[in-house]
C-alpha cells in the first residue's frame, strides 16, 4: 500500500519562534524521506479535526485513538483528515497553536493536557472541543459540571494526581517497609503538579516519608536528578504523568535500575519500559474515549450534551523482572492485587 508523503505547515508561533504542524496521515510520517507523489488536499465532505498537544510526537495512546475512531468509520487520510500539532514540550506555544487551528476550516478539536484544553477554550467558543489528559475540568474553569458540561467542551477526565500518587505511596511502603524518603519527578510547565505534590504531601503524613522535589523540564535534567539522588540516597521514585517523563520513560527506568531504586508510576507504559510498578487508570481507554466522542460530534452530537467521562477502572501492573534487578521480595500482598505481572 503506498502512503501519502508528509507536507508541512510552518508556522508563525509567538515572537520569533516557529513550530512544525503535520497535516497528514499519522502513519504517512515514516516515510517522509521517501520520493513520493503530494498528497493531495481532502475534499470538502471530508471532515478535517485538530489534535493539539505538547508532546513531541505521536506515541501508543495516540495509535489507540487511531483505532477507534477507524472503528468508529473515521478513517484518518481516506473519511476524515486530521491536523496533528505537537508542540516538542514547548507548552508556550500553545495558545497561537490553538487559534491556529481555529482557522483551518476544522469540525473539532482534540486536545491533549490540561493546558492545551485551556489553550483550546480560550481560542474558541463555537468550535467543539474534545479534552484526554485534564485532572479536574471543573476546577480548571474547563466545564460547569461532570453531567453537563455546558459550553462547546468536554471530554475525559484523569483521577487527581495526588490520589494515585498517595495510593502508589503507599504501595512503595508494602514493597519497601523501611522506606522513608521519596523523590518525585515533576515537571514545572505543568502547573497544577505542584499543587498535587503539596497534596501528596499532607494526605500522606501518616505515612512517616520525606520528599524531595526534583523538576525535570528539559534535556538533561533527568540524569542531572539522578546524579543528584548519588548523594541523597532516596528509598524509591513516583513520577507524575505528563508528556515530557512519559517520552523518557526508558530513560528514567534504565537510571533508576542502575542506582537500584524502585521506580513507581501512574501509567503502564513507564513499567513496559522498565519501571518497577504503576498504579493507575488505562490511558488507551482514555484517549480511546475521545475519539469516541469526536465521532459522535461529527456525527452531530453537542458537546454540551456529552457528559465528562471520569476515570474508572485502576490498574496495578508489576515488572518481576525489574523486581529482580533490584533485588525486592515482592510481598504476597501486591503480588494478589496486580492487574499484570510482566515476567
């Protein structure tokens, strides 16, 4: 099957900066040092969305995305056409990437974080927006309510930061009685994490751990973390979930197992990598909802009559192999309630 070649937009995006936009199929990405024809423009009945996000690119979640919305009969460069904006952890970026696409003659807008959502809002009141990856939608002005959101937007929503994060404390102290000092990954673009640490914090005084607070924002902070922790020895690591430490999984696994810390996280895809541990929701099934959602948008759904899908099923997945790397008698009592064990 021969793929459409890649094009380009490049786009003005703040004072002097510049950000590459793909407007093509997804898939259509590997081959663009291939010589092949142009792809051509789609026709006006085919329905065009945006995807905005801050990651650098697409990864496994978006594939699920994919999927569905084939499933759904949406299928990406054939009946529907996607603009596909990821900003390479630039979240400043953000805003102009939002109303840039509110002038691509689009049906919707998926968006990908809590600051591309808010981004995305701020650009439009008309155009439908469909949110993955927000914490609390009401707190973040985003919706009215969970039931009716109101307005041109909804979408689904992530379990507060710090109520996994507390659980997966907890669960470091099952695989790890004796620990009492913890580091947490953190990135300081993404504002509401700080707010989830401070809550981390409190609700988990009984407890008895330390924290120390490690922002990782840009190239070379996360070894710089782990250098760090050579000399203030930690008992294990939480990272919380966001584009910049999900694309450097491996790298956070590979320099946790070095220093035989056991790592814990929020999503699965960090333990694929080599992570000790996660305790979280399914991703997939995330973004596999918002697809869903923009399907029945264009199918003519209102936003405001798609109530904020809510977070409800947890997964514990186990990486025995990792396990074993860092020497831990993985208790009976974590062992029962894990969704997975990766042997």
């Amino acid at each position: 099957m021969e793929l459409p070649c890649p094009q380009f937009l490049h786009l003005a995006a703040g004072a002097g900066a510049r950000m590459v936009v793909n407007i093509v199929p997804l898939v259509a990405i590997a081959c663009a040092a291939l010589s092949c024809p142009s792809f051509a423009q789609s026709s006006n009945d085919v329905p065009r969305i945006g995807f905005l996000s801050p990651a650098s690119g697409p990864g496994p979640n978006h594939a699920a995305y994919l999927r569905r919305l084939r499933a759904l009969g949406f299928e990406e460069g054939k009946t529907i056409e996607i603009i596909w904006k990821f900003l390479d952890q630039k979240y400043q970026l953000l805003p102009d990437a939002a109303v840039e696409l509110t002038r691509l003659n689009i049906k919707a807008i998926s968006t990908q974080t809590q600051a591309a959502a808010i981004a995305a809002q701020k650009a439009t009141s008309q155009i439908p927006i469909v949110f993955v990856g927000v914490r609390d939608p009401i707190v973040a002005g985003l919706v009215k309510s969970i039931a009716r959101p109101e307005g041109n937007i909804t979408g689904a929503t992530l379990t507060p930061s710090w109520e996994l994060a507390a659980k997966q404390v907890e669960i470091l102290k099952e695989l790890v009685p004796q620990a009492n000092s913890v580091a947490i990954l953190w990135n300081p673009d993404v504002v509401i994490q700080a707010t989830a640490i401070d809550e981390i914090v409190k609700r988990t005084a009984h407890l008895k751990v330390t924290y120390r607070r490690l922002g990782v924002q840009r190239d070379g902070d996360i070894e710089q973390a782990f250098e760090s922790l050579k000399k203030n020895r930690v008992d294990g690591v939480i990272t919380l979930v966001e584009s910049f430490t999900y694309e450097r999984r491996d790298l956070i696994s590979k320099l946790a197992i070095e220093q035989r810390i056991p790592t814990i996280f929020e999503a699965r895809d960090y333990v694929d990598a080599g992570g000790l541990l996660s305790y979280g929701i399914r991703y997939h099934e995330m973004f596999e909802q918002g697809a869903t959602y923009i399907a029945q948008i264009l199918k003519g759904a209102r936003p405001s009559d798609l109530p904020v899908v809510e977070a409800s099923k947890f997964d514990i997945v186990l990486n025995m192999r990792t396990a074993k790397a860092l020497g831990l008698s993985v208790p009976r009592s974590v062992l029962v309630r894990a969704t997975e064990v990766i042997e």
